[in-house]
C-alpha cells in the first residue's frame, strides 16, 4: 500500500487536538477560571463581571491556541513538503524532498484515529500524522487502520 499528500495546516491543528498535548494545561486553566470566578464571588463583584472575566480568559485561549499550531506548522518546513508513505509487512517507509526514514512496526508505541487524521506515535508525545486525504478512499484508511491493529493492537 502506498500514500502520498501533502499535509495542510487544518491537518496540523486537528492532529494537535487530537494529540491532546496541552491536555493537562486545561486542567489547569478550568482550575484557574474556577479560582477566578470564586474571587470575583467573595468581593461581592456582579455576576457580569466574573461571567465577563471568564468569557475573556477562555476566548483568549481558544484564539492562542490553534494559532499556536499554524505557527508551529509553519516553523516546521518538512510538514507541508509532500510525502510518500510506502506501507509493507516490516512497517513504514517516508519519503520526503528533505528527509527519509523507515518505521518498523515494533516501534511504534500507540496510534489513535480521528475521521480526519491518523496518528502514529513512536513515541509517547511524538507523532507521525497521516490526513485523511493521503489514502485514495475510506476503504484503503480502514486497511490501514486494520495493519495497524494487527501489528501495534487497539487504537488508543
């Protein structure tokens, strides 16, 4: 089996969704937007202003944090360079104009799959990200996704 694309910045920002990474920062923002409306609740300011402060805070982060991703997308050259993946029974061959590298099946840690992405970690928090427009149709995605089960197990 062999896919090829080029990966687009909106392939990015749902892979870093996907991919959780800021994870436990939005435990620790939900804790301090609870900390900031029991503050503004103890010195007796209107519910609008606490509700307003709140509002601010999550805006604020949901603007930062996809722009944070097409940053990120764009600092990384090789991510938008077009790639071949050639899939085979000792795991993957990537090809691209900057870079080559073969991923056998053993070392891949865990995979997850999205309706947009799949992707392949080597590594707790480092990952490979195939879009759904690499594979020529929904069919070949589920082969894949079917490989991977049989050689890495259960998406996690």
């Amino acid at each position: 089996m062999t896919l090829q694309g080029t990966a687009r910045v909106e392939d990015y920002i749902v892979a870093q969704r996907m991919h959780g990474l800021f994870r436990w920062r939005w435990t620790l923002v939900v804790a301090l937007l609870l900390a900031v409306a029991l503050w503004a609740f103890t010195r007796d300011l209107p519910a609008v202003v606490t509700g307003l402060v709140v509002y601010v805070l999550l805006s604020g982060l949901m603007y930062l944090w996809p722009w944070r991703a097409r940053k990120n997308f764009r600092e990384y050259k090789a991510l938008s360079e077009p790639q071949t993946i050639h899939v085979s029974e000792e795991g993957l061959s990537i090809t691209q104009p900057s870079a080559e590298g073969r991923l056998p099946w053993d070392h891949i840690v865990k995979w997850r799959r999205g309706k947009r992405v799949i992707l392949i970690y080597p590594a707790r928090n480092l990952f490979y990200m195939l879009p759904a427009h690499f594979f020529a149709d929904q069919d070949q995605m589920d082969r894949f996704a079917t490989l991977l089960q049989q050689h890495v197990g259960k998406a996690r």
